[in-house]
DNA sequence: TAAACTAGTTGCAAAAAGCAAGCAGTTGAA
DNA sequence: TTCAACTGCTTGCTTTTTGCAACTAGTTTA
C-alpha cells in the first residue's frame, strides 16, 4: 500500500495512475458509454478486456480514487461503479486523446464521431459535459435549463451507425 | 509490423501507441529537457529509465513516426532524436495531463512549474510552444518577434530550483 | 426448481519490464 | 601513439504484468 512514486513530475504522476493499456478504457466506457456495472463493462468492451483484468483495475481505481463503488440497491450481488471528480476531471485529457487520435491514428468514423464533436465544441463544452457526469455520477441537481451533451454524443454515434448500417461499404 | 489494433476508437488508438510507462517520459524529455542524445535521455532521467527500455522505446518511437533518429555529424556514433509533427501536437495532451497531475497527485514544486505556466497561458502558448518546437526540431524558420517559451519554462524551472537550494527546508 | 445471470477467481502461459554487466567503436587528452 | 573515458546500444537473467480459458459461489427469474 505504500507507494513509492517514480518522481514528483505531474505528467510523470498522472501517467502512473493512468498509463497502462487499460485503466483509461474502463473509464472511457464508464464516462462515455454510461456502463456502471462488471458485465457491462466486460460484454460491451470493444477492445475485449478479460475479465480479470477488469476486476483488477476497477479495484486499483477505485482505492485510488478515481472510481467509487456502491452495491446496486436492485440486486444484492451487483455493485455500481460511479466516476469522482478526480475522473471527471479527464474529460479534457479525453477530448486532446481524441483529437490527436483522429488527426494522426486510423480510427473508425463510427468510433470518432463523439471525439469530433468534443474537439468542435471546446472547453465550453467539456465544462458542460463535466457538469452532467457530476449529475450522473456524483448525484449533482440537475440544471433544467441545459440540453444533454451526453444525449447528444450518443445520438451523433447512433446515427453514424445507422447510416453505415445502410450504405456498409461506406463504413470505416 | 502487421500492426492489428484493438478497436478504431480514438482514444484507444492513442493509447496503443503510448500508453505505456515510458513512452511519454522519453518524449516529455525531448520536448521540455531538449534532451536529444541516448545519453542524455539515460542519465538525466528523473525516474532512472533502463537503457534496455529506453533503446526499444526510442526504436519504436521513430518506427511509429513520433521521433526521428539522424546521425550527429559531430560524432560518428551519436544519433540526434527529434520531434515530429506528430508528437509536438501532444503539447495540448502534455499540459492537460500537467494540470491533472497538480490537481490531483502528490507533485514537487520543482517539476511541476512548467505544468503551472503551461496551464496558466493556455492554448496560445502551447501554439507558441509547438511552433518554437518546430523550429528546435524540424529545421522551422524562426520567428524574429517572438521570446522564446522554451526558455520562460526553464529559466522558471531554474528559479524555482535555486530558490529551494537556498531553503532546503521548505523544498517538496 | 432449474436455467441463466451476477461479480468476480484461479491456474497457467506469454509478454513486458527491470537490473546489472558487457561490448565494439569513437574521441580526446597525454 | 596509446589509453581512459565516452558513444549507443546488447545480453542474460529475474520479476512483474498481461492474457486466456475455465470455474465458482451466490442471486434472480421463469
């Protein structure tokens, strides 16, 4: 339990918290997916994580406090995992992963469409999007006034689904 | 060299390419220690890099295009690494990640206030930084008006480090 | 009451990281 | 001209992490 961190280096720091293979994964499905429970994280996965793996990195973040974990009122063997606001505060390391990802990496127009629309949208809407996970995740009141960026990530990936799904030789 | 990815997700391409424990503490070097020989990258690593690791690092590095390797034509053994295009467009990643990491882990002051300027002057000095980097590493012309970033972020990393030699007391 | 579902474990093989020593070629000073 | 120091790595070995597949004990649902 006693770490012993390489230096006092802030990139190096967060890259030992967050910078093996999987522990951004998790949270990216988390925060982005809106998956909350062990066997949503583990059959959804696009990059099929093993289930050991998971089990191992949902415990890592959540003793560092990068997750928290509460028992599913609805069944008495599922746990919720929730994002902190030390994981909520990735959101803008998320949005520059995706921009970088999407100027210099092959990826998938299905899967970069809500990197896209962060990278548009700016700071202003990472503030936005910050401040509904704390609603989802953090039990924060709702501001009525504001539209869903969440919702609306998830729509723009839908519809790029369901058009590729129509016309499958423009997919990729 | 077949590379076969795990999904076409942004972040998940980034994070194949470096997300590992070492691959960003090379380029963090290089881009804010100016630090271009393997030597150099060995011996003044503030986390004590292995040379074995740090050898395959540098390989795959220029093998994926982050880094260039060029013979030193002052020493028939010393290769020069450089940056790329590719990987000082990390800039913006660098300083989330630096703000995360003051927020967040257990930084020193010493090597976190480059972190603090970079946060601070926001994306017009991370241009400014980039197109300077352009000039340090891909042969850019200089612009005559401009004072150098590069050097505000050590001449502060220098101040903070003379300062705390003279009251070691109060040093992280 | 049995099938299906829950969050994980367990055992083992493969890959990666870490450590210490070594190496062939190059340079610079005596 | 010779030798120590320096160059970018490499080698051999141990430890740690990752990955795969099967399995488990308890829970819910039909």
């Amino acid at each position: 339990m006693n770490e012993a961190y390489r230096s006092g280096c802030p990139i190096n720091l967060t890259l030992e918290v967050l910078g093996d293979r999987w522990s951004l994964i998790v949270i990216r499905d988390i925060m982005f997916g809106n998956r909350r429970h062990f066997r949503e994280l583990l059959q959804n996965s696009e990059e099929g994580i093993a289930s050991n793996i998971l089990a191992d990195r949902l415990k890592r973040l959540v003793e560092r406090g990068l997750l928290s974990r509460e028992d599913d009122p609805s069944h008495k063997q599922k746990g919720i995992y929730s994002l902190t606001e030390m994981s909520i505060r990735l959101v803008p390391i998320f949005a520059e992963m995706g921009a970088w990802g999407r100027r210099f990496m092959p990826v998938s127009e299905e899967l970069s469409i809500r990197a896209q629309l962060l990278e548009e949208g700016g700071r202003p809407l990472w503030e936005d999007f910050m401040a509904e996970l704390r609603v989802l995740h953090l039990h924060a009141p709702r501001d009525p006034g504001k539209p869903s960026v969440f919702d609306r990530l998830r729509a723009a990936y839908l519809e790029v689904v369901a058009r590729n799904a129509a016309a499958p030789d423009a997919a990729e």
